[in-house]
C-alpha cells in the first residue's frame, strides 16, 4: 500500500512539474501561492517541495533567458 501511494504521489508532482513548464509568470505567482499553503498546511512532503522548487527555477530561468533574447 506504500508503493501504491508513493506512486500516486510522484505521478502527482511530475504532473505538477509538467504544468510548470508551461507557465507564465502570472500563473507561477498563483501557483507557488497555493503551493506555500500546502507546504504550510502538510500536503506536501519535502521532497516534493524540492522538486516543485526545481522545478519553477528552472522555468523562471527560461523566461529570462526568453525576455533577453528578445522573445
């Protein structure tokens, strides 16, 4: 039953992670506002925390690089 719910936890996160890829800054600003609650609430585990947090850097750094180039 633990497998059963890790899984179903990382299906969760890498489906969470595929819609940060896809933001925009508008939607990363409501995003990281829900996920503050979770975290502060305890519906999100460390880990998961970490690589939401990877997650959004990395998109971040994508629309910079976008932003410098013009685009």
């Amino acid at each position: 039953m633990r497998n059963r719910k890790a899984a179903e936890v990382k299906a969760d996160v890498e489906a969470r992670i595929a819609q940060i890829e896809q933001m925009t800054l508008e939607q990363i600003g409501a995003f990281q506002c829900r996920i503050l609650t979770e975290i502060t609430n305890g519906g999100i585990e460390p880990r998961e925390a970490s690589a939401l947090d990877r997650a959004l850097r990395k998109r971040l750094k994508a629309i910079e690089q976008q932003l410098r180039e013009g685009g």
